[in-house]
C-alpha cells in the first residue's frame, strides 16, 4: 500500500494503490502499481493514472467538493484536457517536449477499462470505466472549462 507522511493508506484512500498526499503535494503509489499499468496499458496509460491524481490535487487545492461519481468524473475530464492540450500543442511550445502518437489515445482508454473500482460502482458512487471514457473525451475535446460543471458549485 502507498504510504503518505510516514502513515500506510488504507485501500478506501488509495484506490487502485495510488493517492494524492495533499500535507506534502506528492503522489504516493504501490511499487508494483506503475509497472503493472505499464505492461497492461503502456506508457499513457502511466501518465493517465498519474495526470488523474494530479486532477485530485486540483480538486482539494480549490476546496471542490461533492458527489463522490462527479469528483471522479471531474478528475477524468481534467486527464483528458490535459492530454487533449499536449495534443495541440500546449505543452511543447518549442517542438521538443511532450507529445502524444496514435496509439496512446489507445493506451489512455485501456487503462480507464483495466484500472476501474468494481465495489465503488456496485456501490453507486463510483463511474463506470465507459463513464470515465467519455468524461476523458470531453475534457480532450471541449477543454477544461467543459469538466468545472461536472460538479457542481465548483
């Protein structure tokens, strides 16, 4: 389990094995965790997960709260307008930074199919993975102004 100020998260704050440790604004994640999304997604798929709970640090630096399924689907919307970003461009202004292929599209979609919380959706507070997809869609297509409104009263 990740540990975040010297303390082991219990699984219900470290879904999937990763959090965001807000009191030192670092990201902690099980060792095995990124190697696994590796081999199973690929490379986007490493920094889906990762750009998701940097989504999570937004959230708890603006102070949004709400629906549990919402913040989830905010954090999937602001991963896809990150990446829809890089795509145009936004992050390599000079032509020799980041920048996404085809194919990691691909990877980005399988991880929100392989990296999904079965307990949270039969529960009703969590997305499903084709929830999660479209969320990372509109946030790729639309900006990141499109994921504000996902919960509301942010």
């Amino acid at each position: 389990l990740p540990v975040c100020n010297g303390t082991k998260l219990p699984r219900s704050q470290a879904v999937d094995g990763i959090a965001y440790c807000g009191q030192t604004r670092t990201i902690a994640y099980d060792r095995s965790l990124l190697p696994d999304v590796y081999r199973r997604s690929g490379d986007f798929g490493v920094a889906v997960v990762l750009a998701a709970e940097w989504a999570v640090a937004m959230q708890q630096d603006q102070d949004v709260t709400g629906d549990p399924k919402a913040l989830e689907l905010q954090q999937s919307c602001f991963t896809g307008s990150w990446a829809g970003d890089v795509v145009r461009g936004g992050h390599n202004p000079t032509g020799d930074g980041l920048s996404l292929s085809a194919g990691d599209l691909d990877e980005a979609i399988q991880s929100f199919l392989i990296f999904r919380d079965t307990d949270k959706i039969s529960a009703g507070t969590g997305a499903t993975a084709f929830e999660n997809v479209d969320a990372f869609r509109s946030g790729f297509f639309q900006g990141e102004q499109s994921c504000v409104d996902l919960v509301p009263g942010s």
